[in-house]
C-alpha cells in the first residue's frame, strides 16, 4: 500500500515496476462525486478514481518521463513513486493535521501551475466540475433520470472537458441529454433550455458538437436512441388502427358517437372492413400532419393533441363535415389524453394552415373568399396540390399511398363483375362470369355528371372499400362486391366520389382510343363530360400526367394543368444541356459535389437543429420585420419632411412660385404697390396694413453681385413706396421695422 500523497502540492508518483496489487487504496482523501473516502490509484491510467461512482479526481498523476524537477509547486519522488518530504512540507502536514485532526481527511487541493511536464489540476477546474456535476443531477431529477444515467452525463462531461477546446455553456445539459437518449428515456433539448434558461441556439451547437465528438471517438452508438424523434407523431397516428377493438367497445368509448361517425371508423362491423376504412383514415391523417409539419405545428409542443386535430380533420373530409360534432372532440381528447381545448386550440393552427393553401390554389376563382366554413370542399384540392409541389411531397404522397395498400386483406378470390341498374336505392344487380358471354342493358342514372351509356360495363367498388383506397389505385376486379345494396351506409360524399372516380377511367379509355384511331365512334356525353373528355385527351397526348393523377384531379384542376401546358408550349424554355450549364454559369471558384458535402450539415444534424432553433429562427424573422417596417417608417417621414420643405420655400415653379436665383417677396409693399392707383392714398395705406393678429412674413430680396439688375429692381421699389407713403415716415413709426427682421406684432394708430 502506498504512501498518502500530499494533494496541496503536485505529486509525482513513478513505479519502476508492476506492484501486485495495481490499485493502491487511497483512503485519507475524499471524493468530489459521492462523498466517500474509497480512492485508488489506477497506475495503468494514472489516474485517482473512486471506487464507489466511478468519478476520476485526479488524472496523469504519473510521469512517464522522470527527472529531476525544479521550480515552484513540484516535489520530488523516489523511484516507487514514494515522496521524498522536505522540512517545509513537514511543518505543513504538521499544520494540516493540527487544522483537521489526526483522522480527518485531507481535501483534494491545487497548487499554482507552472510546468510542462506534469498535468496540475487547478481549482478553476473542479470548481466547473462541481459546477456542472451540480447542474446534471439538479436537471435529471427534475426530468425524472436514475442515477446511472446521471453518472453517464457526468463521464461524458469529463471526457468532453478534457479533450475538447472552445465549448459553449450548454455542454452540461448537452452530455446529460445524450445519456438520456442513450437510455431510450423521453427527453427534449427545447425543455432543457427553458429549465435553464440557456438560448435553444447555444445548446443545439452544444449537443451537435458532443455528440460529433462522442461518435468519433466511439464511446457512443449511433444506432441508439440519439436519432429518434421525441414522441414520434407516425407513431402516435398509428393508433387509429387500433379504433374499435373489442376492448373498446366493451368500455363503451363510442356510445355517444354520431351513426355516420361510427359507420366512418367501422365500429361494429368486420375486421377486413374496418381496417380498410381506417388505413384509409390513417392514410388522410398522415398526409394533414405533413402539411403540418411543414408550418412547424409539430415542434416544442406536445404532439399528441396535434395527432388528435390531423385525425378530426380527416373524418371531415371523409363525411364533408363543416364542423365536427362536440362528442368526437372529446372522444379524440380521450383517446390521446389531450383536453379538448387544448386539442381544438391544435385543430384551429390546422385549419389556418390549410386555409392558406387553399387560398394559394391557381385553379380555384376568387380564392381569396374562401372562409373556413366552405374549407371542407377544397381540402381535397389542398392535398392533391401540395402533394404535387416538390419531388419530396411526391415520393411521401406515394410511400403513404403505398401503406394503405399493403394491409389488403389476403387471400382475397377474385369476385364476379357487377352491372348496376338504375339508381343505388332498390337497383337490380347481376352477376357476371369473367368471360363476360352475357349482356345486359343499363339503365341511366339520370345524373348530368354521370349519364352513362347503354351496354357499358360498371366496375364499381363495394362499401367496405375504403375511400382513401379507391383514391389510391385504379379499380380492378377485385374490388367488385357481388351485391351493391350495402352502398347506402356510406355517406354520400363517398359515394359520388366513387362515381366520379369511375366515370374518369371510362373517360381515359375512351380518349385512349380516340388518340390511337380518330376514326373511333365518340361516345353520347353530356356537356360536363364532353369538357372533360378533351381535358383528357389533350393531357394524354402531351403525356405531362399520368392516369393516376388523371382520376385523382378535380375539374378545376384539370383545366389548370391543361392551360399550365398550353403556356408552357406558348413560351418554350431554352434547354440546354449539363456542359453548356457548367461553361456558363459555374466558375472556377464554385465547390464540387465532393467538396460541399464536407460543408453541409447530415440529415439527423438538420432535423436536430430544426426542432431546437425554430423559436430562434421565428424570434429573428420577427426582428427582420420589425426592422423593415421602421426603415419604410423612416424614409415615408423623410420624404414627408422633404416635401413639405420645399413647399415651404416654394422651389415648385409650375404652382406660380418664383424662379430659381430670384427671392420671393410677399409683404405689405406688395400690396401697396397694387393698391397705388387709388386717390386716397390714406384709404390704400389702411387696406394695406396687416390686419390685428395676422403674421406678415417678409422675403427681402438682398443684392447679389452676379446680377446687378435685382439690385436695379429694389430700388426702384423702395422709390415707389416713398411716392406712395409720401415720406416714409408714416408707417415706420407704426411698424417696427429693424432691419431684414420683422416682430411678430406690429404696433398700428387709429386713422380717422
């Protein structure tokens, strides 16, 4: 066992060899984690460690390099790394343990650093270690984390303190945050920055900094939970798969349901039919919390109440709600455990949302009349337009659509093709073998947007097919019911949507054939149809759409992609190809593909970096506009300013105001010499005169020596106005008149 070290001078401690027992028991020294006494010195590491929490007090507390030190603050040790005490070390032990006693412990003390060859640690060091331990534990137990995952933010704070330079204040919560993550515990960074009261900006760079730092050196995985996404909100949404289960019906969670609600979510009916009508549900959902999440609704919330708010807005478009019943409100509330004002409060940010797309639509007129009322009939336009804006939106539109098709009930038999009679309620339906020998004759429905011809196969789709299926995917025989009386539980929305949905596809077959041979016999159409019919050829033959998006379109819509490609061929753009882009608009200095990628930030980098710095991103997007509200503020006052001076100095010519280079004179001399033609020179004095109170404002033209001739002129006027005055003293002593300023009161007699 080893001597105890004197840790208020820097030690030294050399093993020439191996000793049997590698930790030597330190037990006059006390830990700085957990309070204990139980030190060793781990002589492969060199370092003090406690054995009870693991925290390392000292670290390279051996010299790999021996020799003899000199200089303050060192002592020497022999070749067992035992001291070699000097008399002024004795009398300080002398001292330290009459301070403490002869059992007290001695605490880890510092000396002044002043060499190179030995690693000090100063107090400034374990003060920020105490510090940040203090921090950690304070902000685990407020979060709800063991003790353990505490120990793990503080060996990584220890790590990251040593081997890291420049580091922000945030690196305490930033390692406490990723053992949290490490554990798969529930944590957010945007909730640790409120509790602190760091910026989300400083403890993003932070984390994103540790955890670059940790990865590289290995001591964490990427594959754990550090890139997953706090309460998932996909996850959330895939709950509504599990609606109607016989557990929730046994608990009576959809009593007080409207019926087209229940009929809406497939309560009391098969298993295959209700988790078609849900994925169909799902499906809606998913697409509304895209375009949520593309206003930043999904961040430094709770997300459950927004997933509740995504699943209302899909039962409206599903029964083309305008506003959705009070009970399902709450039923949503309860199924999420959100209140309910909380989850309409979510339910109105989604609706503003979806508002303002609807309102940028360019095949919809007079968008801008659109009130949340009328929203409901053009949320359908709103996902299928913003399904098409990026390729982005494309491919999650497609892997969505995707997923609502892989629960199709398996082992499904191909079932016979229906012909429909007349109208849904009392119609006669037949069944057909697939070789389709026999025919019938079909009624019209008598419908204007669905007249159909006679002898026309009617592929229609049963009522348990969910409507976000049938938009998904053409109809195939298999989705073909042997009896269509069923179709009057759905709501009637569904149903013409089904209709549309099939009359579009005979539309297409009938402008394919058109296209292939012009010589084909049209079909009897209505005027809606007819319109239609063209809309379809001529995208078929411009080939910018396919039949997908053809059956998925509105009418609107078509017209809009038909007039977008007629612009489109009125102005051709000029193509051109990859090596003319490069010789002209790239040069020399620009960054390749391999070069740039150094510079751009990682995926789970980016989505990080969003979630923490979006209310730092609003608050600077906040005070852009401010600025650029006051500076148009500014200019509008100065131009004001600048306007009503030159009024003032009546520089406008045009308004009858002097020209430059000649100074404008406005006062009584004026007028007397207006009023010179009268006899009574006394009566004219009198008119000329300022009348009690009235400001005269005088303009002296002063002589210039350029132009001699304004000097002429003012002579000859101070000549008229003694002939009119008839001395000149007259009013003068009436007038205080001193020089080129004149009072802003002018004494006057009465005249008789």
């Amino acid at each position: 066992m080893s001597t105890p070290i004197n840790t208020g001078t820097t030690t030294q401690l050399q093993p020439a060899t191996h000793s049997s027992n590698p930790y030597a028991r330190r037990s006059r020294c006390q830990c700085t984690g957990c309070g204990g006494y139980r030190l060793v010195n781990d002589h492969e590491t060199a370092s003090l460690v406690c054995i009870d929490c693991g925290t390392v007090a000292n670290e390279n507390m051996l010299d790999d390099n021996p020799k003899w030190y000199q200089g303050y603050g060192l002592t020497r040790v022999s070749a067992i790394g035992r001291e070699l005490p000097s008399k002024n070390k004795k009398a300080r032990d002398k001292r330290i343990r009459t301070l403490h006693g002869e059992g007290g412990s001695k605490p880890l003390q510092s000396t002044p650093t002043g060499t190179t060859n030995v690693t000090v640690c100063t107090r400034r060091y374990m003060q920020q270690v105490e510090e940040a331990r203090i921090v950690i534990t304070s902000a685990g137990r407020a979060n709800g984390l063991s003790d353990v995952d505490v120990r793990r933010a503080i060996f990584f704070f220890l790590l990251v303190k040593q081997k890291m330079k420049v580091i922000g204040h945030g690196k305490p919560l930033a390692c406490l945050y990723i053992a949290a993550r490490e554990a798969g515990k529930k944590l957010r960074l945007i909730e640790l920055a409120m509790q602190s009261g760091l910026s989300p900006f400083d403890l993003g760079a932070d984390y994103k900094r540790v955890r670059a730092f940790l990865v590289q050196r290995e001591t964490i995985d990427t594959g754990t939970g550090l890139y997953v996404v706090e309460e998932d909100p996909w996850t959330e949404l895939e709950r509504i798969l599990s609606i109607g289960s016989s557990e929730s019906i046994e608990r009576d969670d959809f009593v007080h349901l409207p019926k087209d609600v229940k009929e809406a979510l497939g309560i009391n009916m098969e298993s295959v039919e209700r988790s078609r009508r849900l994925r169909g549900l799902l499906s809606m959902s998913q697409k509304f919390m895209i375009i949520a999440a593309d206003a930043s609704l999904d961040t430094s919330r709770r997300i459950q109440p927004l997933v509740a708010a995504c699943l209302i807005a899909a039962l409206e478009v599903r029964l083309q709600l305008t506003e959705s019943p009070k009970e399902v409100l709450q039923w949503v509330g309860f199924m999420y455990n959100s209140i309910p004002s909380t989850v309409m409060s979510r339910y109105r940010e989604l609706r503003k949302c979806i508002l303002q797309w609807a309102r940028r639509l360019p095949y919809v007129g007079k968008t801008a009349r659109i009130t949340e009322k009328k929203l409901v009939y053009f949320t359908e336009d709103v996902i299928k337009h913003f399904g098409h804006l990026q390729d982005k939106n494309r491919q999650l539109w497609a892997l969505l659509d995707k997923t609502a098709d892989e629960g199709e009930h398996e082992g499904e038999r191909d079932v016979d093709f229906v012909r429909e009679y007349g109208e849904d309620d009392g119609e006669s339906v037949e069944v057909v073998d697939d070789d389709g020998d026999k025919e019938q004759d079909v009624q019209e429905t008598g419908d204007d947007d669905f007249n159909q011809e006679q002898d026309e196969r009617s592929e229609s789709v049963g009522h348990f097919f969910v409507r976000e299926y049938i938009d998904d995917a053409p109809l195939t025989s298999k989705d073909i019911l042997a009896s269509m009386a069923d179709r009057s539980h759905d709501p009637p929305a569904y149903v013409a949507k089904v209709k549309r949905r099939y009359r579009l596809s005979e539309l297409i077959q009938a402008a394919k054939q058109s296209v292939a041979d012009p010589t084909t016999q049209g079909l009897h159409l209505s005027r809606k149809d007819s319109q239609r019919f063209e809309w379809i050829k001529q995208l078929l033959v411009l080939g910018t759409t396919t039949e997908d998006e053809i059956l998925d379109a509105s009418d609107n819509c078509l017209a809009d992609w038909v007039a977008t490609n007629q612009a489109r061929q009125a102005k051709p753009k000029i193509v051109r190809s990859r090596e003319e882009l490069d010789s002209t608009e790239l040069t020399e200095r620009d960054l390749d593909d391999k070069e740039l990628s150094n510079y751009l930030r990682s995926k789970p980098d980016q989505e990080s970096l969003r979630r923490v710095m979006s209310k730092a991103y609003q608050e600077a997007e906040q005070i852009s506009k401010l600025t650029e509200v006051r500076r148009k503020a500014t200019e509008a006052s100065k131009k004001v300013r600048e306007r009503q001076k030159r009024d003032r100095e009546g520089q406008a010519s045009d308004n009858g105001g002097p020209t430059e280079g000649v100074v404008r004179e406005r006062s009584w001399k004026l007028r007397l010499e207006a009023l010179s033609d009268s006899d009574n020179e006394l009566d004219t004095a009198k008119k000329a005169l300022p009348r009690p109170g009235q400001r005269v404002v005088h303009h002296i033209q002063r002589p210039s020596t350029e132009n001699k001739d304004v000097e002429e002129e003012q002579e000859e006027e101070e000549g008229l106005f003694d002939d009119v005055v008839g001395g000149g003293d007259a009013f003068d002593g009436d007038i205080g008149y001193s020089g080129d300023e004149y009072g802003d009161a002018y004494g006057y007699d009465d005249y008789d």
